[in-house]
C-alpha cells in the first residue's frame, strides 16, 4: 500500500524519469507471495530515492519551486521517443470534473502516440541502452505478464492508474477509473489478463490488512473490475477467444470480492450487470451463467439474505431464460410477474427484502427493478383502465382481466413486502417501507392506491407522526409530504387518498397526528365535478355500499340497475369502530359547501352549480339523519324518480342528531347567501327550503320509511302543520311583487324549516311554540290562507268576535320563548325574522324583551351610603346612578311619553299591561323549566346565553330604529343594565355586550332622534342623570358611558326647537351637574377633559354659561380647583377674544358686546387669581397664561381702557407686582380696534 499512496500522490513533488523496465518475473497473486511483493517494492523505493537524490546533486533544474516543475514536460526516452506528462495523473484525482476530463484527454492520447510510435519503431535497442544505463529499475516487469508489446510508458501507465484506484483522495477513484477504462478501450494492445493479472497483483488483499488500507484495497479492486467491464474489452476477449477463462477469473474475483464485505455485494452485482449488457446473449448463456461461483452465490441468496444476488437474478432474466438449476428458488421457473409475486415466493424471499436496510439512505436497486416489473403492464394513465371487477357474472374484458392481475400482484407485493417484513420491524426497515412506497405510487394508477395505503400503514403513519423528534417521525413527514405534493389538485387522487386515510384511521387521522393533513386535503375540492364526486363517494362510504375507495371512484353502476354490490375479498368497510368514521363523514361532506364562500372559487361556479351540491348535501343528511327504512335498506321514490338507500345497520340517534345539526348548519349558509335569490324568477328551482320540504313529504308518504325517533302527538301535530304552513308560504312568496313581503316571507319560512328539525332534535319543548308560530304567519299573511281556516291549521277560532293579542306581540313573545333552547343556527333564522319585522315592534314588546335583559336569578344587591358633605352644593344626593332603582317604576310612563302618545297609550293600557304580565308569566315558567335542568352554575351560564341573544336582537333593532323615539327607552334601560352587570360578579360580558351595542348602534351611529316627538321631560331626567354618573361613578367603564351618553343627549336635545323654559332647564342642569358639581363637591369625580369636550362638541351651551362659569370659578372654596378650571374657563373665551381673518366689524362689535358683557366677572377673576397668587411654578404659569389671554383679548377688541377702568386699586397692585412685564404691555400696547 505504501507504493500505491506514493504513486498517486507524490506526483506534485518530484519527477519521476520513466525508464524501461527490466524483465522479472510475472506479479501474480498465484506466482508471489504477497510478503515477497512488498519487500520487492521497498527495496525499489530505495533504488528510486537513491536515484533522486543523485539528480537533485547533478541537475540544478530539479531545485525549481515545485509548481514551476510539475509543469515541465518529463522526458520519457532518449532517442526521440514522445513525452508524457506525468501531471495528468496527479490532476485526476481533481475535484474539479473538467479538470479531470482534460486530464484523461491528454493522457490518452499520449499513450496512444507513445504506443503508436513504439509498435512502429520497435525499441527493443532502447530497453537495452536504458539497462545498460543503470537507471533506477522502477518499474522491473516480467516479459510474461502478457505486456511485452506495451511501451515502457505505457506500462507505467497501467500500473498507476490500478494502484490510484486504492486512493481516497478527493476524486481519485473516479477519475483513475474513467481513465483506466478509456485506456482499454481505444488502446486494443492490451490484453485481458495481463490487465487482470495487474489488478490482483497491484492490490493485494491480506488478512494483515486493517481499517482504512483494507477498505481502500478492497474498493481500488471492485473499481478495477468495473472499468475492465465498461470497457468492452471482455467482449473482445470473447470474439477472439470464446472459450476464454478470463470470464471464469473474472466473475470469481467480483464474487470473491462480493463476499468480503456487504457493501461491496450492490457494486459486484452492478459489475457483473455491466459486463452481461455488452457481452452478446450467447456468451451471457456459455461463458457467465455456466460459471459455479456465480450459480453458488445464487444459491445462497435468501440463507445468507443477500438482497444483490436477487438483483442481479432479475436483470439476468430480463435479459435472458434462467434456467432452474441456476436460479434455483431465487426466481420461480418458469418466469412471470404473477409467479414472482405471487405469495408463496415473495414469502421466502423476505430476508433478502429485510436486508436491504443496509444502504440507507439510498434505495437499494432491488426496489426499483421490483417496482418496474410490477407496473410493467400497467397503462400511464388512469383513464386507460376504469373497469373493476364487479360480483356481476359477465365475460370478464381483457382490461378487466388486466385490472385483477395488477390488482392481485400489488396486493400480494403490500401484504407480504411491505407489511408482512418491514412495517413490523425496525425503523429502519419502516423507514425503508416509506422510501418504496414512494418510488411505486407515482406509477400506479388512482384506483391502486386504496391497495397502497392501507390499514397497517396508515396506522404506521399515525404512530410516527404521533411521536415528534423521532427519526421515523421525520420520515413520516417527508413520506406525508410527497405524497400531498403528488396528489396535487387532481379530484380521484384526492378521494382515494382521503377515504384511505380517513377509513384506516377511523376518521381521526388528524386528530390522532395533530397535522391538518386531511382537512387540508378536503379543502382542495374547489370544483362542481371533484365536489360531487367527493359528495358520492363519502355518501356511498357511508351506507357501507362498497369495500374500497377504488370501486367507489370507478364503478358507478347505472340508475336502473340494484345496489347489491359485494365487498371485494370480503374485506371490511371499516376498521374499528365506525362511529368516528361517520362523524368525520357528516362533517367533511357539509364542509364542502365553507368552499363556495371562497371569493375566488365563488366566481368559477354558476348557480346551478352551487345549488345542486346544496341539494346532495341536503338530501344525504336528510335522508341518513331523519329517516330510516324498517324494510330492507333501499327505497325507490317514483314521486322523485331516485332512489333512497340507508346502512344495514341502523345509524345510532347521535349520528341522527349530528346530521339534523349539520343539516340546519347548510340551511343556514343557503339562508346568508340567499339575497341575491330573492330577486330570482328562478325561486322554485333554487330554493333549498323548497326542495328539503318537498323531500320531507315524500318521505314520509312512504309506508316503509319512518322518521328516525317516535314523536309524540303534540310533536307530531306540530311536525306536520309546519309542513304544511311553508308551502303555503312559498306559493305566497313565488306571487309577492314586493321587496319587503317578500323578505319577510323568505325569513318566516326558514324559522319554520329550522323548527321542523329543532322539533327532533329536541321533542317536546317547541310544539307549543310552533302553534303560536303558525298563529303569526296566519295573522301576518292571510292572502296564504285564503279557503283554509285558522280552526284546520291551529285548532283556534276564526271567529272575529274573540279579541285576540297584538300579532307582534304575539310574534315577540314566541320568538322569545324560542330563544332560550334553540340551537345557534336556528338563533340566526329567529333574528332574520325579527330583523324583517323589527320596525313594527311595539311598545309592550320592546319592554318584554327588556325585561329579560334585567332577569336575574338572584336579584342585585344595592348598597348606597349617602354620605353627607357640609361644603357640597345644595341637593347633592347620593341618587341611583342612571336610575336604577326606579327603573321597574318608570318603564311604562317613559315608554308612553317618549313616543309622544299619552292619550292614544290611556286607551289601551289596561289590555297592554294585562298582556304584559301574562307574556311575563309564561317567561318566567320557561325560565324554570329550562333551568330545571341543570345545576346552578350551568343555569347562571344559560341564562347569561339567553340575555345575550336578546342583546342581539336589541343591536338588530337600534340599527334599523336609530333615529326613532322609541330607542331612548331602550337606552335608558341598557344603561341601568350596564351599570347593574359591572357591579355584579360573573357579569362581565354582558356589559361588555351591551357596551358595544350602545357605542355602536347608538352614540356612534348617523341617525338619531331629532325634533319633539321625545317628551322633554325624559332627556331632562336622562341628562341629569348621566352627568352625575358620569361625576360618581367608580367604575372607568361606567363613568365613559355616562360621558358618551351625555354626548348623546346634548346633540338630541340641541336638535329639538327648545323654549326659553327648557333651555333654561338644560343650562341649569349642566351649570349645576358640571360646573358646580366640578368647583365645589370633595365627591366629584369629573376630569376637565370631559368638561373641555363638552365645550368643545356643544359650545353654544357654554356661551350663555361664561358669566356662571367666572363667578363659580371665583368664588371656588379650593384654590386648586379653580386653577385647574382657568384652561377650560379660557377654552370657553378663546373664540370671542380673537379676530379671525375675514370677519366684519359687525362681528368684532358682537364679540366686544360679549367680552364687556362680563367685565364684572373677569376682573373679580383675575383678582382673585392675583390677591392671593400661587406659589408653585407650575400653577404661576397657569394663571399668567389665563391672564395672557384676558389682556390680549381686551386689547385686540378695543377694550383696554374700559378693562383697566373695572381694575380696583388692589387689582392693580397685584397685576403690577405679579405679572410684570405682561402687565406694562397691556397699558402701553396701542389699541388694535
């Protein structure tokens, strides 16, 4: 090993002269003792180093850098002979592969002129003047090592390229092997066994060997060999000589070399492979398949579980016939893919799959070849071959024949390969598994792949990817990964690989490896036909119609003909318990309809498109969760012409209840969407209400299809006479012309369609309801019921004489009683229906829904100390905050006066009141009833749901009602609710809500309520009372409504045409709730940005409030409040001591008129502020600023003299002797006006 590492790496740093070589004996690993071999070369070294060392004495040239004389030509004969660069050798090894391919270029062709001239010239006198020399005998050959017609350089050239070949430098192996082969190909002097012979005896292989030699040695023959097989020359052996031992020698050394070490068993397999393909099939057949170590490796394949001897068996049957005594067991005989795969023999070769681990991470080739020999027959694309067996008895079609074989093969090859001998092992081989898998599923066709993934390996998968950090789980990411990356968007590769899934997970492949994989799959149905296919096949999953996914996908039997279709091999519909699958397929099939709400994927549909999904979603929930057959499984509707087909066994009533659910979920959807629909002529072709009621009749029509539970007699009634009143209000709203009707019509009769399933859902707490429902639509819609009496629907009188309640309020009270139980789908269609009347609601049904908002099971306790405060301004009470304790009291009198129809309300007050109290009655039993049912936390919790769906419907009506009367009662009562919920526990989003509401519906909304059809009295009581909460309240969410509120107030008040009387109202309560209140109460909580905003939003209040603001500031008992208050004082008199640019003479003289009006006021002001001066900084600047503004308003609007004549003696004292400057400006600044 020494002289092969010198040879191909010391070649940068001397030169080597190449000299004849003098005849020894033949270098065979049969003729010297490998001991023998190495002592000759070091004896050799030594010669050469001596030599070297007598040319560095004798030729200065040699003392050059090393770079300048690797690049010198070195002299190879002395009579003229070509030269030979030895550099090409070292630039072999190159990582560089141009570098390498100039190298071998160069190389070659010098061989090739260096032997060229030496067969012409014949330099036998050459090799003799180079003896008689005494040059270094470095390269001593034997004459008879079949070299003897080869140039000296080309000698040297054999041997250092073999033994380069045991170099783990860079890329010596690959460049030395290209080189090596190329010599022997172009250059045909060479014979086969001298090259064999140099092979074996270049690099020897002994049991002294270690590590890193013995694998260099080993790996420097397997390459040797090969690129003796790439070269071609074997098969020029054979032509001249067919009955050659070389190709004996040949296939031992590969095999011997094979049996050393495993690695080495996958290249000898591929050596061996190289040399068949360019022998001719005669020489395959004498001369390698006839050889005995070839024929004993196969025989010992599967015992000593050698996977590359079965890999090379197969491509030698590609090429030709094994016969059965060479292939013995390896390979069935005679041979063909079904015998191959067929069980029995996969089963005995199962060692040889097992150890194929062995190379990872690359793929053995056994696997590729195995893959290509599986899917030989088997047509590029899927549409090619779409029969499946069917257990109909018919003359099966040679595609359906086709199909069975491919089918059979690959299902034997899953069970016994993949999952029979690697799924249950290492992880390795599991790993292992997924690389295969990967490689064969892009091949097959989609009505394979059920056959692929199945129940082991998906469970595999989920076991993998449940487990994260794990080796396998990384595998089992990258394997989930390629295989979304090959489904794509394509619809059949879609269904087959999500039925796999989900059927061998039982539905909870998601959940179970916490990925989105399959809800990821699912939402990539964005077309009408994958869709509908998706909708199909889940449908026919579900029923238990057929076995795999395959028969679903491919094999749709005809509309006439009977479903009695058989599973194929019997195998089961589910794995496990099927409950979860179902679930998941309830609810993957309604997700399906989330798809059409895309905006993207909402343009590529029509219509028609959309509705006739609605319509299969519909009718398979409908079917499979209301009905059941209790004869047989199929029903054949001629009314409808289709068939209705359910699973042998029953679904149980969780899986009913789970379809109605989702059934409302897609009524729901079709109900938020359906705008545009209204305005259709096509109403009776796409309406899905329509079509679930028409469904539902027909169904029941059938003697031997019943509804999944039993109802009782009140639910039964109930059941049809809702029915029956939809399609009387469909007729009646396919004939309405007006918008409205129309849409009140549309709303009312999905609240019927959403009872009809609420009914089952939950029997006996809606029959009541749903006859008060039926009562409404009669009363609302009469023309509907035009030839059918009340008496025939209901059961209640038609006689006029019978004074009946107000139909909305009838209509409020059932949509109320409604609410509490409902499911939230249904909650949507109550608030259609209400959104559609709510501008017709009246008085008494306003405050029933109000009352419930207040509703508590236990009633709010108020603790309120009135605490007494001498300094406090007169009538400074500790009162309700935004009256809540008179809130029972007032409700009435405020709802009559702020509709402004006292005298109309006397009339009927005591009909209204005693239906009140009777609405309220039946409220409160419902509250017992529902709440009956659970503890006292979940009741708290119902509740607290049922207040805010009431909220709900409280938002819809403030939208549509903002600028009407009517929403100061509402507020009024919120704002007491409010106040009561944030000083209650476990309240919170309840004021959160109502907070919202009144924020935006109300304070923030355009429309409010303007002129007088609001008593006065009411906003009177309202402000007061929003000013004080906003001045005591403790909580900051209560104190910000009551500022809101105020705001609020003021712009409606502002709106009205307001008398002297009642604008002296207003002026009173704000200069008494917030100037007052701000400058003398210790308890006033107010901030001066809420005065100054008032000033700013309502600043013709503050103008006719300037002279009370000055006097109060003046006469403030705390100096810190009244400094405080000189910002807010001066926000007021800003705008009337200022010239604007553009204003009259005759504005500036109103302005002057106003400032003078109040000279009294301001100079007492200023005064105050001077006598008695602050002593902080701070609070100086305050009061110089104010001052400021006093002096350069006086001054601008002409009143300097007349100011400074209303300043006393003190005053001036003060303004000289505090502010200084400012105050010398004053009376020596000319007058501007």
């Amino acid at each position: 090993m020494s002289e092969t590492m010198d040879s191909s790496d010391s070649d940068s740093d001397t030169t080597i002269p190449i000299t004849p070589a003098t005849p020894v004996a033949p270098i065979s690993s049969h003729s010297v003792n490998p001991m023998e071999s190495k002592k000759k070369r070091k004896s050799m070294d030594k010669v050469r180093h001596l030599h070297q060392q007598k040319s560095d004495h004798t030729d200065p040239v040699s003392k050059k850098p090393k770079n300048v004389q690797s690049q010198q030509p070195i002299r190879i004969t002395t009579n003229g002979m070509p030269e030979l660069h030895v550099g090409a050798f070292r630039d072999l090894s190159s990582p560089d592969f141009s570098v390498r391919e100039a190298a071998l270029f160069s190389l070659v062709s010098e061989l090739r002129e260096v032997q060229t001239v030496y067969e012409k010239t014949g330099c036998v006198e050459e090799e003799n003047e180079c003896q008689d020399n005494g040059v270094a005998k470095m390269e001593a050959e034997d004459k008879d090592d079949g070299l003897e017609n080869c140039a000296p350089s080309l000698r040297y050239a054999l041997r250092r390229l073999i033994r380069g070949l045991s170099s783990s430098r860079e890329c010596a192996r690959q460049g030395f092997a290209a080189a090596l082969t190329t010599v022997l190909a172009v250059i045909p002097i060479i014979r086969v066994s001298s090259v064999m012979r140099l092979i074996v005896g270049s690099l020897e292989i002994s049991s002294s060997m270690k590590g890193q030699e013995a694998r260099d040695s080993l790996l420097g023959r397997i390459f040797a060999f090969g690129a003796l097989a790439k070269s071609g020359k074997m098969t020029t052996e054979w032509l001249s000589d067919n009955k050659s031992s070389c190709f004996d020698d040949f296939i031992q050394n590969v095999i011997f070399l094979a049996g050393k070490k495993q690695y080495l068993q996958e290249p000898s397999a591929l050596v061996i492979l190289e040399l068949i393909e360019k022998l001719p099939v005669e020489a395959v057949k004498n001369n390698i398949l006839e050889n005995k170590s070839l024929r004993k490796w196969f025989q010992k394949a599967v015992d000593d579980k050698i996977p590359d001897a079965l890999f090379l068996a197969l491509k030698l049957q590609e090429r030709v016939s094994l016969k059965s005594d060479v292939i013995d067991g390896l390979l069935p005989y005679p041979f063909s893919p079904d015998s191959f795969f067929s069980r029995n023999h996969l089963s005995r070769l199962i060692p040889c799959f097992q150890e194929s681990t062995f190379c990872q991470p690359q793929v053995h080739g056994i696997w590729s070849i195995m893959i290509n020999l599986l899917t030989k027959n088997i047509p590029s694309q899927d549409g090619s071959l779409l029969y499946l067996p069917s257990s109909k008895k018919h003359k099966k079609s040679k595609k359906g024949s086709l199909s069975e074989d491919v089918t059979t093969n690959l299902r034997s090859f899953i069970e016994v390969v993949i999952e029979g001998s690697l799924l249950i092992s290492s992880h390795d081989r599991k790993h292992l598994a997924f690389d295969v898998l990967l490689l064969l599923i892009p091949k097959l066709p989609t009505f394979c792949i059920h056959i692929v993934l199945s129940y082991k390996l998906v469970q595999c998968l989920m076991d993998a990817l449940s487990t994260k950090g794990t080796w396998l789980h990384n595998a089992a990411q990258h394997f989930i990964k390629e295989l979304v990356s090959w489904v794509g968007d394509t619809t059949e590769r879609l269904i087959a690989v999500v039925v796999s899934l989900q059927k061998h997970s039982d539905g909870r492949f998601d959940s179970i490896t916490r990925l989105n994989t399959v809800r990821d799959f699912v939402g990539k149905f964005k077309t009408f036909s994958g869709c509908m296919s998706f909708v199909k096949t889940l449908s026919d999953l579900f029923i238990g119609e057929s076995g795999f996914p395959g028969e679903l996908i491919y094999q749709s039997p005809p509309s006439d003909v009977s479903s009695e279709n058989v599973s194929s091999e019997g195998s089961p519909l589910i794995s496990g318990h099927p409950g979860h699958l179902k679930n998941w397929i309830i609810d993957a099939i309604s997700r399906l309809l989330r798809n059409l709400k895309l905006p993207v994927e909402a343009k590529c549909w029509t219509s028609a498109e959309k509705f006739q999904l609605q319509t299969e979603i519909m009718k398979f929930l409908t079917v499979q969760g209301l009905f059941y057959a209790s004869l047989g499984t199929e029903v054949t509707s001629f009314e409808l012409q289709e068939k209705f087909k359910w699973p042998k066994t029953a679904s149980s009533t969780s899986l009913c209840r789970l379809c109605i659910e989702k059934l409302q979920f897609v009524l729901e959807d079709v109900q938020k969407g359906d705008a545009s629909n209204l305005a259709s002529s096509d109403a009776e072709r796409n309406d899905l209400g329509s079509s679930f009621i028409r469904l539902i009749n027909t169904l029941c029509s059938i003697p031997s299809v019943s509804l999944f539970r039993t109802l009782s007699a009140e639910d039964e009634e109930a059941f049809k006479k809702l029915q029956l009143v939809e399609s009387k209000l469909f007729i009646e709203e396919e004939n309405s012309k007006s918008g409205t009707d129309g849409k009140k019509l549309h709303a009312m009769r999905y609240l019927l369609i959403q009872l009809i399933l609420q009914i089952l859902l939950q029997p006996g707490d809606f029959s009541e309801a749903s006859s008060e429902l039926v009562v409404c639509c009669k009363k609302a819609f009469p023309v509907a019921f035009q030839g059918f009496s009340v008496t025939d629907i209901v059961g209640i009188s038609d006689d006029p004489d019978i004074i009946m309640p107000d139909m909305m309020d009838v209509l409020v009270d059932t949509l109320l009683s409604l609410l509490p139980q409902s499911s939230s789908r249904m909650c949507f269609a109550i608030e259609q229906v209400f959104k559609s009347y709510c501008t017709e609601i009246t008085n008494s049904g306003l405050l029933q829904m109000l009352r419930i908002v207040k509703k508590d099971l236990k009633p709010l306790r108020h603790h309120q100390t009135v605490e007494s405060d001498d300094e406090d301004i007169e009538g400074d009470d500790d009162e309700d905050i935004l009256g809540v304790e008179d809130a029972e009291d007032t409700s009435d009198v405020e709802v009559s006066e702020t509709a402004g129809i006292d005298d109309k309300m006397d009339e009927s007050n005591v009909t209204d009141d005693e239906m009140d109290d009777a609405a309220m009655f039946r409220l409160d039993a419902q509250f017992s009833q529902f709440l009956k049912k659970s503890g006292s936390d979940s009741a708290s919790a119902q509740l607290t749901l049922f207040k805010l769906r009431v909220l709900s419907l409280f938002e819809i009506y403030l939208h549509k009602n903002s600028g009407q009367p009517e929403v100061c009662t509402v507020f009024s009562h919120l704002t007491r609710a409010y106040v009561n919920y944030h000083s209650a526990e476990g309240c919170k989003q309840l004021a959160e809500r109502i907070g919202g509401i009144l924020q935006k519906k109300l304070f923030k909304a355009k429309e409010y309520p303007k002129g007088d059809e609001i008593d006065f009295s009411v906003l009177e009581k309202l402000l007061e009372k929003s000013i004080k909460s906003a001045s005591r309240a403790h909580l900051k969410p209560v104190s910000l409504l009551a500022k809101n509120s105020t705001f609020w107030l003021l712009k409606i008040i502002h709106s009205r045409n307001l008398s002297d009387s009642e604008l002296e109202d207003v002026m009173k309560i704000i200069r008494d709730g917030l100037i007052v209140d701000y400058l003398n109460s210790k308890k006033s909580r107010l901030k001066p940005d809420f005065i100054k905003d008032t000033i700013q939003r309502h600043p013709w209040i503050w103008k006719q409030l300037l002279g009370s603001f000055l006097e109060k500031c003046s006469s403030a008992k705390s100096d810190f409040r009244r400094i405080e208050a000189l910002d807010l004082v001066g926000s007021v008199m800003k705008p009337y001591c200022s010239i604007k640019k553009g204003e009259t003479k005759k504005d500036v003289s109103k302005k002057s008129k106003f400032v003078k009006s109040h000279f009294p006021q301001i100079c007492e002001l200023v005064q105050k502020l001077l006598v008695k001066f602050p002593e902080k900084q701070a609070k100086r600047a305050t009061v110089r600023r104010f001052c400021a503004m006093v002096f350069d308003g006086v001054s601008v609007l002409g009143l300097k003299e007349k100011f400074l004549e209303s300043l006393n003696h003190d005053t001036h004292t003060a303004c000289a002797s505090n502010l200084g400057n400012l105050f010398d400006t004053l009376k020596n600044k000319p007058v501007a006006y």
